[in-house]
C-alpha cells in the first residue's frame, strides 16, 4: 500500500502505533498523522490515502463520524477502526458502515500485522479489478475505433454500455508512432488507445491538446473535434490520414490537422524500375527517386497511400527477382511497410543502408557467377586441347582472368590443381590409345601431350603402376581371359 493515515488524539498511542506499521512485514510507502477527526478529513481531501486507521473517540471529529465523511471522497481508503471495549458497539455500528476491520486497545502486534495483511490483500484485489474493468472498457473502445459498420451489433452493444462512461464535451484524437511510454506523462483524462502495430491514438478534451502535444516527439495527427463515443471511428480515421501527411514533413513541427482533400497524383516510377537500378547496382539512384516521392507527398502532389503502395510492390517484386540469393527476405519484408518507421527519413534511412548492402551481395555474386563461366570454359578449353602445349598461363589468357585467381577457382570448381587435372586427361587418353590402337608407346605419348618419351614413361608408371607397355600386355591379357 502506498499512504497510510493514523487519526488519534493521544500522541503515545499515535506513535506506537506507527513504529509497528513501519515493522510491520506488509510494504508502506508513507505514514501520515493526524491528532483528531477533522485534521484527518482535511489530510483526506488534499490527497490519496489507501488505509485509514482511526480510533473512535477524538476531539473536534470523532472516528464515527469522520467515517461517515468518506462516502463524499474522491478516493475512500479503507478503515481499520482502533476501539476501546467501552467502543465495542461502536465499532460493529462502523463495520457494518463500510469499515474493514477493527483492532481492540491496547493493539498488539501481531494482530495489526494481520490487519495490515488484510488491507493489502483488499488493494491489491480492488486494483485487478480495477485494471481488468479498465482492459475492458479499453478493448470495448479500441474496437470501436476501427469498426466504422454502424449495422455492427456488437458495436450497438458496445456504444450502448459504454457511451455514459466515455468523456464528455468535444474530443480530439492525436494519432502518433511515439505516444509516450511511461503512462504517467500522460496528461489525466487523456485516453491512450494502442492502435495496429506501434501506433496509439490519444483521445484528449479538446482544451487538453495542448498538455498532450508537450509530451509527444514526432509525427502527430489530429482529428478534428468530436462528440460521443459513436465518432470515435471518424475520430481515429481522421487523425491516422493527418498522421501519414506528417510522416513526410521534414521541417519544422511535424503536426498535421485533419482536412483538405487526398492528392491524386502517381508516382512518376514504377516499382519495376526501381528493381532494375538495384540489378544495375545503382541503390543511391532508387533512394533519389524515392525521396523524390517522399517530397510530392510532403507538397501534396502524391497521397500518403500510393508512396506506401509503390514501396510494398517494390519490395514485393525485389524479392520475387532475387529470392534465390536471399537468405530469408525477413531484413527485406520489414521495408514493405512503410508507416512501422519513425517518419519518412528513417525509413529512407535505413533503406539506403540495406539496399547499400544487398547491390554489394548482387555484384559479388554476379562475379561469382561469372567467374564460375570463365572456369566452366577454361575446362572446355584444355578437354579439347590436351594434346597441345599447354600451362596455367596459357589457359588463364585464354578466359581473360588473373593467374592467381585463375588458380584458386580452378581447384575450386575441379577438385584439383591445373597440373593434376592436364596430367589426368592426358593419362586417361593414353591408356585408352594403349588398349585400342596398336600404336608405338612413344608416338602415343606424343598424341596426348608428352613431348619428352622418358618423362612420358615416368608419369604414366607412378601414376598407374606399370610402364605402358606392361600396361599394354596386361589389358591385352585381360582382353583374351574375356572371351
């Protein structure tokens, strides 16, 4: 409990009963005294007071009827009455009078800390009550803010329960991406109604805009001025289209009242040629045009909703053409909505940096790409010329690349080095010109790319295990076992 108020004349007793409050178990934020009935009643109107403990018998007011004096309180705490047993009757008469407990004198100290137990239990139940109450009217009037179907029954039933409840006199909504988080800096009687996503609407008496724009940062919309909880819809609908117009204001407060008719202008891109800049690796280009929008729509050339559109389908078919080389597209889809940013700079803000990454990636992989084809043809290039002189130099003029790139991709795409790879070629072909022609071991040797016969005959038996001619007699051996 927050404050606890001791109404008591005798100061002994006052103070031995607030040593055992501030011993007791049960957490107290403020202890106030008070010597008599009436200074209790002054200390109750001038704030919130969440247990009052009262004795019965007092000067100038006494405990009875300082009791009767809560009902006309804005805030009634709850009443723990401390009693004589001459007070008995009394006290039952207070119980039955809203009272919540009482203690007999002399208190002692476990039984206040009982009550004092009790007390907390009550507040606490009354608070979820109070906040399960206030979910509900709140849920009732969120939904009333985005269903506009005047046929809707359970709108009927919702404006009917809830309309002499909702606030009186001429309203405003303040739509915002930034309403603030700490409930306490908004200004009392100011409904905060969390919309779809990261907006809220604040639905404040109208003499209140003010107070609620000195504790909100960012793009506002407001609505123009309401009556009755069945606005609330217009309400909310104005203030979010004035939101979206504030969105783009780059100088100066960016405040929006609701008025004025929607631009019906079109973007002068198309989502497809902003793609097409992206696989040109031009992300500075496709940001220009795009703050290119972002200013029409701040002129009122172009409405709010056909920049958000261009932005959705943009996206939509960036991913449709590059999916393949996306990981998910999670870091993409977050750009298709455009009203989840702050305001228009932060989303071409951030923008700019993502599509500054992903041309990066596109470059990189269309060098991947095209260095896999140089390889791809390199690979052709030595299949068909094997029998020729032939080095790594050679073959990497012959697909214009690097040598020392040429021979990291090489054993990349092969498995295998440049050397080993000409050397395997050449051994395959020999051994299959042994076992099909009758050839001379050394003009055979020649054919396939050996200049020199003994470094032909000493490649060919460390690779294979035999010289040529044994391989030669052996395959014939085979040949004959066969038939």
């Amino acid at each position: 409990m927050n404050t606890i108020l001791i109404a008591e004349d005798e100061k002994f007793i006052r103070r031995g009963i607030r040593v055992m409050i501030e011993r007791a178990p049960v957490p107290v934020g403020e202890i106030l005294e008070a010597h008599d009935g009436a200074e209790a009643l002054e200390i109750l109107r001038s704030c919130p007071v969440d247990v009052l403990v009262t004795d019965i018998r007092m000067p100038h007011m006494d405990g009875v009827e300082l009791v009767a004096q809560l009902d006309n309180l804005a805030h009634r705490p709850l009443v723990l009455v401390i009693s004589g047993y001459g007070d008995f009757d009394y006290a039952v008469a207070m119980l039955r009078g809203g009272a919540q407990d009482y203690l007999l004198k002399p208190v002692e100290r476990e039984k206040l800390y009982a009550a004092l137990q009790k007390m907390e239990d009550l507040l606490a139940e009354a608070e979820a009550e109070r906040r399960s109450d206030t979910q509900q009217y709140h849920h009732a009037l969120r939904y009333l803010m985005l269903d506009g179907d005047a046929g809707s029954k359970e709108r009927g039933e919702l404006l009917a329960r809830y309309t002499d409840r909702f606030m009186a006199g001429a309203y405003i909504g303040l739509c915002t991406a930034a309403a603030p988080k700490e409930p306490s800096t908004i200004p009392a009687g100011v409904i905060h109604l969390h919309n779809i996503g990261a907006l809220s609407l604040l639905v404040a008496p109208k003499q209140q805009e003010s107070d609620v724009l000195a504790v909100l940062d960012g793009p506002v919309g407001i609505s123009t001025e309401k009556t009755g909880l069945a606005a609330l819809y217009d309400c909310h609908t104005e203030a979010f289209a004035a939101w979206k117009r504030a969105f783009f204001i780059r100088q100066g407060e960016p405040i929006i009242r609701a008025g004025g008719e929607t631009p019906a202008g079109k973007p002068n891109c198309t989502a497809q040629h902003l793609v097409d800049l992206v696989g040109l690796s031009r992300a500075a280009e496709v940001v220009r045009q795009l703050t290119g929008e972002a200013r029409r729509v701040e002129g009122g050339e172009l409405s709010p909703d056909s920049f958000c559109e261009l932005c959705a389908a943009f996206v939509k078919e960036l991913h449709e053409t590059y999916r393949n080389i996306m990981d998910t597209g999670e870091d993409l889809a977050r750009f298709g909505d455009v009203w989840a940013f702050a305001d228009s700079r932060s989303y071409l803000g951030e923008l700019s940096d993502w599509l500054d990454g992903f041309c990066t990636q596109i470059a990189q992989e269309f060098a991947d790409y095209e260095n896999k084809q140089k390889i791809r043809t390199a690979v052709q290039y030595i299949q068909k010329n094997y029998a020729k002189p032939l080095n790594m130099a050679m073959v990497s003029n012959e697909v214009s690349m690097n040598y020392s790139l040429f021979s990291l991709l090489f054993k990349q795409y092969t498995g295998t080095n440049f050397v080993s790879y000409l050397q395997k070629l050449r051994l395959d072909e020999a051994r299959r010109l042994l076992t099909e022609t009758d050839w001379k071991v050394n003009e055979i040797g020649r054919r396939v790319g050996f200049a020199d016969d003994k470094h032909f005959l000493k490649v060919f038996k460390a690779a294979v295990g035999l010289s040529p001619t044994e391989y030669r007699r052996a395959a014939a051996t085979r040949g004959a076992g066969a038939e």
